[in-house]
C-alpha cells in the first residue's frame, strides 16, 4: 500500500510542475503579456502609417536599393514598405540620414528614444536588439488597432537608429 501512495505523491508532483513549467513557457513566448496598449496610429513614417493605401503613395521620390534583405513589396534606401490588399501592412525607415520624416503625434525631429517614451509613454518592452553593436530596443503595441511599433536606438548615446511599424492580429 506504501507504494501505491508513493506513486500517487509522485504523479501528483509532476503533473503540478508541469502545469507550471506550461504556464511559464506560454507566458514568456507572448510577445505582449500584461503590456497596456499604446495608440499608435499617429506613428508616420514619410506620411504613411499601417493601413495606409499603396496608391496614393508617389514612390518616384524614393531611391531604389537591393541592401535590404527580406520578401517586400518595396525596397528603397529611404524606407521599405510591404503591403496586403492594397493597404500598408509593414513600414521600415531610419532616423538617420533624415531623408524621410518620421513623425509621433505631429512631433517631428525626434533625435532620442527619451523623446518617444514622453510622447507614447512608457507601456513599452525593452530588449536587446543586438548587443554587439549596443542597438536596444522599445516595442510598443496598439492592441486595439493590432500595430506594433519598433524604435531601435543606440544603447551608447539613447540616439534613435530605426523604427519598423507592422500590422499585428488584434487580441
């Protein structure tokens, strides 16, 4: 009978961690878990956002490039743009050759990621983006209007080095 009790504690015991190495994992794989949303439909990039119609966007002002690795509708040195039923689905532009004009509630000329936390607040995750180069990270999702938002910037000097907008499934 001692072995029989002893088998249940055990069967009990792993069921009860697996439940919570389960919980663990599904928890730490979410991309979002316990973020606030962040409105970010004011976030523009040369004047477009996520949604924004691909016809209207004059993209003879762009120069064209092959650097850009990756399956996009367009690839330019100023920016790339991919889409999906005619509407904006993924934006990309850097901050530094002030070629384009990247804009977060009509506030222009940002130069720091402190600027960007003032203006979209501070329901961000910071991570590493690459620490070789000293390249952080603030992601900031709109879970309501499904957009993520990248601003990748300089662990050295907090200067902004890039921002990526992408069209995410709404939660």
């Amino acid at each position: 009978m001692g072995s029989k009790s002893g088998d249940l504690i055990r069967n009990t015991i792993i069921i009860v961690l697996s439940s919570i190495i389960y919980g663990i994992i599904i928890t730490g794989c979410s991309d979002n878990t316990s973020f606030k949303s962040t409105e970010l439909n004011n976030v523009f990039i040369d004047n477009l956002n996520i949604g924004s119609s691909i016809q209207n966007i004059n993209l003879k002002k762009y120069t064209e490039s092959n650097r850009y690795s990756g399956d996009y509708m367009c690839k330019f040195e100023e920016l790339i743009i991919d889409s999906e039923d005619n509407k904006v689905k993924y934006l990309f532009g850097r901050f530094d050759e002030k070629r384009i004009v990247i804009s977060i509630n009509n506030k222009r000329n940002l130069s720091y990621i402190y600027e960007v936390s003032e203006i979209l607040g501070y329901n961000y995750k910071e991570k590493w983006k690459d620490r070789e180069q000293q390249l952080k990270e603030y992601i900031y999702y709109d879970n309501i209007n499904g957009i993520k938002a990248e601003f990748i910037y300089s662990d050295f000097d907090s200067s902004l080095a890039w921002v990526t907008l992408s069209k995410v499934k709404n939660y």
